[in-house]
C-alpha cells in the first residue's frame, strides 16, 4: 500500500528516530504545509512515479496542508502475513 500525507522527515542529530516492536516499525513525522501539487513535483524530482490515482488525491479540494502536525506511521512488515491472508 502507498501512503502519501504531506509530512516532512526530521532528522534527530543522527539518532535512529524510528522503533520496531513486535515486528511493526514506528516512527513519527511533521507536517510541513506542503500542498498536494509540491507533493507531486517533489517526488517527482526525486525520480518517484506518481500515479494518476495518487495525484487526482493530491489534487482534490479534500488535501489540505498542514503545518507542525505530528502524526505517528506504524509500517506492518510483510513477514507479518501469510500467502493465504
């Protein structure tokens, strides 16, 4: 599954700012009032495909930026599921 939020990575002084737990990666982000289009040219620039899909949702009246939101991502490692899930 591709997320795509308009959050920004912080670095913290080259501290891992990431958990695992049980075999789910955590981490947090900030948003940075970054809008759906500079979203789309962004990881377009750093050579990532954005799908039509993902920029009609970038681009819809529902998107709005933020800015100092802080949101915590918890990433489920595929190891988590079988072939039959």
């Amino acid at each position: 599954m591709l997320l795509i939020k308009r959050f920004f990575w912080y670095l913290l002084n080259g501290k891992r700012s990431w958990r695992e737990q049980d075999g789910v990666i955590y981490f947090t982000v900030t948003s940075d009032d970054t809008t759906g289009e500079e979203w789309i040219i962004r990881l377009e620039k750093k050579g990532y495909r954005v799908s039509n899909y993902a920029k009609s949702i970038l681009r819809s009246d529902g998107f709005k930026p933020t800015k100092g939101v802080v949101t915590e991502i918890a990433v489920l490692k595929g190891i988590l599921f079988s072939d039959s899930d």
